[in-house]
C-alpha cells in the first residue's frame, strides 16, 4: 500500500478513528487484527498521529466500522472531540443529542475557516485557579476580578460579550435552543465556546453566560456535568454550580457598584422596589439581585423569600440580537467569497436558507465581496 498525504493533513483523523473504534465496542487489538496488521502497536501508532495512514486502510476501517468515510475526513462537524455542558432541564436524550450534533457542525465550521483565515484560535486559556475545596467568597471575589480584567464598566452585562471574544477569544453565539436549554458551554482544543439562548430574557441571558464562563474557565478542575441542573443532588456537582453561581452574581453586580446604589435607593424606595430598580440598571433578573444581596448579607434569606419576587409577571422580553454572531456570521461569508466552502453546505449547517443567510448579514452589518 502506498501512504497517501492527504488523510494525514488532517490533524483530527487519529481523534476520529479512536471514535470510531470505541463506537463500535472494538479494542485495539480486535481492529488490528480486522486490518491484518501484524500487532496492535502499529494501530496504536496511527491513533497517537505517530503513524501516516493510507487510503486502503482509512476505507478498510470505514467498512469495518460502517461508517462513511466523511465521518473520518469532513472538517466540518466534530468527532470525537470537545466536552459539551448544558444548562438544561426537562430535555429528553435524544433531544439534546441532536442538538448537540447540530452544534458540533457550527464550532467545527468556525474553527475550519479560521485556520483556512489564517486565524486559528490560542493554545494558551484563561483559567481560574478554583477547586471544590474554594468558597463562595472566593468564587465571589474571582467574578469581580474578572469584571477588572475584562474592564466591564459598571454595568457590566453591556460589555461582557465583546470583551470576552475580543480578550478571551471566546466563541459566543446566541442561537435558538430546543425548550428547556438555556445555555452551553463546549470545551475544544481549538477553542472554548459559549452558547445562550437569544429567546430567554435579557436578565436570563446575561446571567447563563456568566455561569457558563466560570464552567470555561474552571474546566479542568471543576469539570461540569453534559447537563448542568440548577438542583443537583450529588454533593461535588452542587458545590461547582454553587460556585458557579456566586460567580456569575458578583461578575454581573460588583459590590462596588452594587452598594452605591443600593444605598441611595433604600433610602427613598421599599426593598421589593430597590432590586426591580437594581435589576432594571444592571440588566439582570430581580432573583439575581436578590441572591447577591443575601450573598453580601444586605438580606437575609427569610427577607428575600418574603419579598415574593418570584411571582412577580416576567417583563416582555425585549428583541433578541440576530443569530449567531457578528464574528461567526463575518467568517462565514469569507467562507463563501473565498470558496473555502459552498453555499449549499454552509446552509445546510446553519440550518438556513438562501435568504435566511442574506437577512443575517444584513442584521450584523456584513458585506458579501460576491453575490449570492
């Protein structure tokens, strides 16, 4: 057999046959011998990438595995790769498996064209340095960090997702989500990413991409579970979405700003009015005021149940932002221009039409160098 270069330019192709083996239950030592290789180091080699693989053995193991070959070599969707988190509930499996698939054609889409841009995302990630030993206070002072880091402003729920693509190189995206998902984070080598969904209101959103960030960035040693439940039972899972949430509290209400306010309205107006105004200003939800203060101790648990601030008529929710985003939607369409990628492909991935596409460019102020 002769070693083609083709399969080997792409640099998922181990990843993929590691998946394919492991989907269908086979070891090492049972695909080797499947291929005729004379021992299960020389599988072993071609999944570590130590090992160019041929053509007649990539085909041989897409027979075996009854999977097509675009399964092994298209590099727009994702196989086995990236840890996808949801903030979830009531979704059936097979609901979010399918989203999840539709998902995976969305990041794969972006990272293939920005390494074709010449763009590819950093090695190097922020990181929080957390664990389940760290306290809510803790969790606390890193979301306040981050607001300095990211120099948020006093509102910080305007700013934050810009600065997060612009200074973390975050993928965010707000797309519409099955009932029941409100949000996403997916871990990747070539990039983390972060989903919301643009129909919740602008309060829900603001707080699900601060939640989701500290899962982003505490990854590794917080590992969040594939659905994210807003009442875990299991003690380790609580403690990270704990954590997870005085987070998202003191990034999007830094105490700071937080207190001036609270002060100067307390003094004319009753609490249940203070948080509506608070929430108001900081374009968060009044449960999320509430909770952050109770975590300052500025309320008591009690206080705030009485406040009934749960039964309180949502507010209309405002207009969503056009989907995706400017930067997804911007090196989509030098996807096209450059012929990086069809168009009948990339609105089969985006789940689009012609003018559906057409309507999203114009909504993020994107120009097409060519008709479409």
């Amino acid at each position: 057999m002769n070693a083609v270069s083709a399969p080997n330019t792409l640099s998922y192709l181990p990843r993929r046959i590691v998946a394919a083996r492991e989907k269908c239950s086979l070891t090492q030592e049972e695909l080797a011998q499947r291929l005729g290789f004379k021992d299960r180091q020389i599988l072993a080699s071609i999944e570590a990438g130590q090992r160019r693989i041929t053509a007649e053995e990539l085909v041989a193991i897409s027979d075996i595995t009854h999977l097509d070959l675009d399964y092994f070599t298209d590099p727009f969707r994702l196989v086995g790769e990236g840890a996808f988190s949801y903030r979830a509930s009531g979704v059936e499996p097979a609901i979010l498996d399918a989203f999840e698939q539709q998902v995976g054609g969305w990041v794969a889409l972006w990272r293939q064209l920005g390494e074709r841009r010449r763009e590819p995302s950093s090695l190097l990630r922020p990181r929080l340095a957390m664990n389940t030993r760290s306290t809510f206070e803790e969790a606390q002072f890193a979301g306040e960090m981050v607001v300095n880091e990211l120099n948020l402003g006093p509102v910080p729920a305007e700013k934050l997702i810009p600065a997060l693509e612009s200074k973390f190189n975050l993928l965010v995206l707000e797309v519409a989500m099955p009932e029941g998902i409100s949000g996403a984070a997916i871990q990747l080598a070539a990039g983390d990413a972060i989903l919301i969904n643009r129909d919740e209101s602008p309060g829900r959103k603001a707080f699900d991409l601060a939640h989701e960030l500290f899962h982003v960035l505490t990854w590794d040693a917080l590992p969040p579970e594939r659905v994210d439940r807003s009442n875990p039972t299991a003690y380790k899972q609580k403690r990270i979405e704990q954590l997870a949430d005085n987070f998202a509290g003191a990034l999007l209400l830094p105490r700071s700003e937080l207190h001036a306010r609270w002060e100067k309205l307390a003094k004319t107006l009753d609490p249940k009015t203070t948080i509506n105004e608070m929430a108001d200003y900081f374009h968060v939800s009044t449960m999320a005021v509430g909770w952050r203060a109770v975590a300052l101790d500025w309320l008591t648990t009690d206080e705030l149940k009485a406040l009934d601030l749960q039964s309180a008529k949502p507010k209309k929710k405002s207009n969503p932002h056009a989907i995706f985003s400017k930067r997804f939607i911007e090196r989509a369409a030098w996807g096209i221009d450059h012929g990086e990628i069809s168009v009948k492909r990339l609105l089969a991935i985006l789940d689009m039409t012609l003018d559906d596409f057409r309507a999203c460019c114009l909504a993020h102020n994107v120009n097409m160098e060519i008709g479409l």
